[in-house]
C-alpha cells in the first residue's frame, strides 16, 4: 500500500509541474523557476514557526507570496539597469539564505528538519495520514497536491488561449489587450504553489528538475502546444515510477532518483526525437548522401 | 566581544578567517567578469553540478580532501559546461532551459550519490552533508591551505590577464581581430570560475556559493564604470562578506557559514543599490529633483521674460 500512496505522490507531483514547466521553457523562463523553487523556503519556515505543522494553507500563502515577491524583485532589478540573469541569482541566493538562516536557528525548537525541505522524504508520505471524524481518507500530502492540481489546470484550462498566446507572442498579446504583467504573475504565483505543495515529496532543489526537464524532453518531441503538455506530463509521471523502482534497488534518495530518471529520459529524446533526435537527424542526412 | 577577541586569537581561526576572506576577494574578483560576459548564474550551475564529482571522489578514494574534491568538480564542472553548449547548439531548447536541466540532472546524481554513501560502507563520511551549506569552522589547516593557494593563483592570473579578460568581457571580436586566442581565454575564463566555485564549496556550499560570484559583482557595478575600479570594490565586497560570514557563524552555534556570508553580500549590495553615485535609488531620486527645479526656475525666467516683454510692448 505505501508503494501505491509514494507512486500515486509522485505522479500529482509531476503532472503539477509537468504542467507549468511547459509554459516555463517556452516563455525562456527556466530559471525563474529555478529561483523561485529556492525562494519559496523563506515562507515555508516562517509558516511553519507560526503555525507549527506542515500542511497548512498558511504556508501554501506565505509560499506563494515569496514567490511573487521573488518575482517582482527579479523584474524591479532588471528595470533598474541589472542583466537578467544576475537579479536572478542576487534575488533567490538572498531568499534562499534568510530560509536556512532561519531553520539553522530555530531548527531545535519546531520539529523542521533541513533536510526534509531540501530533498524531501516521500517514503514518509504515507504516515502522515488525514483523518476525517475517524475514517482514514489517505495521505495528507495526496490531498494537497490533488487541490494543487485542481487548481493549476482550472487555471491553465480557463485561460488556455491567454496563456498560449502570452507564451509565444507577448507584444502580440499585450496589442490585442491581454494583460501580460497579470498572466506572468499568475503564472509565477501558480510555480510558487506547485513548489510549495511539492517540497515534502520531493524537496525544494529537486522541484526545479521535474519543472523542467519533462517539459524539455516533451519540447524536443513535438511541436503542438496542447500535445507538449500532454507529453510532459507523462514523461514526467514516468520518470516518477522509473526513479521510484531505481531507488527501491539501489536503496537511495527517491527524489534524487526521479531526477536523474528524469534527466535520462530527456537524454533519449535528445538522442532519438523524431524530429529533433541526434541520431536520427545524422541517419537522414545519411540516407540523403 | 571578549569571547569575539578571544576567537580571534585562536590560531586555527585566524587561519579560517584568512582562507575566507580570501575567498571572496577571489570570487568577487572573477564574479566581475562572469557578470558582464552575462554568465552569472552559470556560476550556479556549476556549483550545483560540483556534487556528484565530489561525491565520486570520494567514494574512488575514501578520503575527505579538498584537493581531491577540487578535481572531481573541477571534472564534472567541465563536463556541465560542454553539456550546455551541446544541448544549446544541438537542439531547439536555449540556454537557460540547458542550464536548469544540466543543474538539476547533476544535482540528482549528487543527492543520489549522497545517500549511497551514507546507507553503504564508506567510513568516515561524517560531515559530507557539510557541503551543502558550508561550514568553515570544520575545515582542518590543511584545507585551508589549499584554499589559500588556490586563491592566490586565482587572483594572479586574473591580475596578470586583466587587459585579455577585459577585452573578451567587453568586445569578443574585436579580441579576435587583434589576434588573441579568444576561444582559449574564453575556457580559460571558465576553468577559473570553476575553480572558485569548487574552492567556496567547503566554506559556502554548494546551493549558495554562486552568490559569491554575482552578488558583489553586480553591488560593485553601482560605484563605478571603470572595470580596474569594479574588480578591485568587488573583490573588497567579497572579502568583507566572507569575514562577516565566517565570524558570525563562528560566534553562534549551528549557524552554517553560506548563509551568513550570503546575506553579508545582499546587505552590502542593498547599500550599493541605494546609495551609489549615479546609478544608485537616492542618487536618481536627487538628479530627478535638481532637474524639475531647474526646469522649474527656467520656466519662471521665461515666464518672467514675456510678461516683461508684453509690458514693454
């Protein structure tokens, strides 16, 4: 049973963020989300030394406003004359610091293990259990993520077209009247959930890579947008049990495993994509010789 | 303060306290050059992918040294780099997808290796995790020494290349038109920051030891526009944050170095973003004010003007 609640853990991880990476790697925007994965630890320890447990919607809050904070910094700096990449890195090196700064210091008195935020424990997952008037209802972590999701694809679905366009064409959009500042912090706040909802599972370093390399590997394979996120999910469901298997036999870190599950399937496609595959443009090239 | 004084005086502290500072003079010097080639966060990058190489070394040899450990990231390092360039020029995916893939594929392996060890019979792997965060006050003399040397050498290449790494920074084909190696010393610029990064892990670690190459230089781009000037405040800039650091974390109990030395370089570079001359928030604030006053003198001077002009008519 508790492969069943890891595995089923694992894929609402990844489909959250199989998801949003997508529009994360077209609008060139992967490390953002690499920075707001880090920056969201600020809000996470500081919700968690008021309220004292770890899934509470107090910390989805607070995580979420890091993560439009962390965005607003990024974009004030670079306004005011910094190269992008650089804000970045001052913005989430800062937050990230002020969040271990904090769990150093305050890690005796509240139960928060630095490790648990950093890599995640997803074999825990199915100790902590929800219990509603005495009837086991499943992991709380399962309950969480499958909100999370809900959430991130209403959004996704009912400004589908909104966010395509944003995502290809921003002057275009921002001509035909979309607001393209509130797309971006929209889709920015829904990163900062994901990651949130994720940490416990899969830590918040390791977030970055489900976020990204799934929708890089689906990027490789096609080039419809509806099917790339179909794509994305699913490579990133795969790595999940493929990691989950690797790390049952070789007795290490599970999150640790998807990612490099992850990073092999990107491998593949990079290699061996129809379209865009090494390989395969080094056959045809051949055949036309 | 006495138990302050008394810290220092301990010699083996003088020695961290040595080895840091020097560290964020070289890392801030060389940050300098990463920030105007726009490759600040492939600082991070590399910081991230240094993991599994130093996990590797490791698990090869069973010893915890630093210079080991500086060949197995300095490795994986490179390996990092050439894999984004490959998958940059090699497909349709840019380079700030390539980086969050390669970083977060090799910190994995990192995480995975990791916990291999510590479940399998590697002895004496207490204070691995160390890494991650940095903890000056375990580093033995020894440590330190390498550090210090490594800094130094760092510092002298960039002193004795100043002028070809200034002009890569600036204007890569003009270099090329002058005839200077520029595919070579654009490496060559690489291998050093790898080298940095790899010599802050021990005293950083790994997630936060990029900030040591961004931060100070993008504080010391506020004072200045003269890159002699820049290398020279950014370099101040890292080493007061690396004493900072190394003394406060030092001073209270369980306080990891990295954090600490970070959050010296953003106090520093708040101070900067506020109070530099030209570029700085108060500065701005100041020009804008003394420019609608005067427009608003010339204004009343002209006003002033016509009426006399309609009075005389």
């Amino acid at each position: 049973m508790s492969d069943f609640w890891i595995l089923l853990t694992g894929a609402l991880v990844a489909s959250c963020c199989g998801v949003l990476g997508v529009f994360l790697v077209l609008r060139k925007m992967a490390m953002i989300g690499d920075a707001i994965s880090h920056s969201v630890m600020p809000g996470i320890v500081i919700a968690f030394l008021l309220s004292g447990s770890r899934d509470s919607l107090l910390m989805m809050f607070a995580a979420l406003l890091c993560g439009l904070l962390t965005t607003f910094l990024i974009q004030m700096f670079q306004q005011s004359g910094i190269q992008s990449d650089a804000s970045i890195g001052v913005v989430f090196t800062a937050l990230f610091a002020i969040g271990v700064v904090l769990v150093s210091l305050y890690a005796r008195q509240v139960h928060l293990d630095q490790d648990a935020i950093l890599y995640g424990e997803i074999a825990y997952v199915h100790w902590n259990i929800w219990e509603l008037g005495g009837v086991n209802m499943g992991p709380k972590a399962v309950w969480l993520l499958g909100i999370t999701l809900l959430i991130i694809s209403t959004v996704i679905g009912l400004f589908y077209k909104q966010f395509k366009l944003c995502a290809f064409d921003p002057a275009l959009a921002a001509a035909i009247g979309i607001p393209v500042a509130l797309f971006h912090y929209l889709l920015m706040g829904l990163v900062s959930m994901a990651t949130v909802s994720s940490f416990e599972s899969v830590g918040a370093i390791l977030v970055v890579g489900l976020l990204i390399i799934p929708a890089s590997t689906a990027y490789l394979l096609t080039d419809r947008l509806g099917l790339m996120i179909a794509l994305s999910v699913a490579v990133g469901v795969a790595s999940t049990f493929l990691g989950y298997g690797t790390a049952v036999l070789l007795d290490a870190s599970i999150a640790g495993c998807m990612v490099c599950a992850a990073g092999f399937l990107f491998v593949l496609a990079f290699l061996f994509s129809p379209s865009q595959g090494i390989i395969i443009k080094k056959l045809r090239i051949r055949k036309l010789a | 303060m006495e138990r302050i004084w008394s810290m220092l005086a301990d010699p083996n502290m003088q020695w961290i306290f040595l080895g840091c500072t020097l560290l964020g003079l070289s890392s801030g010097v060389i940050g300098c050059f990463s920030y105007l080639r726009k490759q600040s966060l492939m600082g991070d990058t590399l910081a991230h992918a240094a993991l599994p190489g130093i996990c590797i070394a490791f698990m090869l040899t069973g010893i915890k040294s630093i210079g080991l450990f500086l060949i197995g990231a300095g490795i994986a390092g490179i390996i990092a780099t050439f894999g984004i360039g490959y998958i940059t020029r090699n497909s349709k995916l840019k380079q700030d997808a390539a980086m969050g893939i390669v970083l977060s594929a090799f910190f994995g392996l990192g995480i995975v290796l990791l916990t291999l060890i510590q479940h399998g019979s590697y002895g004496n792997q207490a204070g691995l995790d160390k890494f991650l965060f940095g903890q000056a006050a375990s580093m033995i003399a020894s440590d330190v020494i390498t550090m210090t040397i490594v800094c130094i050498s760092l510092i002298t290449i960039c002193t004795l290349l100043f002028k070809q790494f200034k002009i890569i920074s600036f204007d890569p084909g003009f270099a090329r038109g002058l005839g200077y190696p520029v595919a070579f010393l654009e490496q060559l610029l690489m291998l050093l920051i790898v080298v940095a990064v790899v010599a802050g892990i021990q005293a950083v670690g790994v997630v936060l030891v990029a900030a040591l190459l961004i931060t100070p230089a993008v504080s010391a781009r506020y004072w200045t526009d003269r890159l002699g000037l820049m290398v020279v405040l950014s370099g101040l800039f890292g080493a007061v944050s690396g004493a900072i650091g190394t003394w406060i974390s030092a001073s209270v109990s369980n306080l990891p170095t990295g954090p600490v030395t970070v959050l010296a370089a953003t106090l520093l570079f708040v101070v900067s973003i506020l109070f530099g001359p030209q570029r700085g928030l108060v500065a701005k604030r100041l020009l804008r004010k003394s420019v609608k006053q005067r427009y608003q003198r010339e204004n009343e001077l002209q006003l002033e003007g016509s009426i006399k002009k309609e009075a005389a008519l």
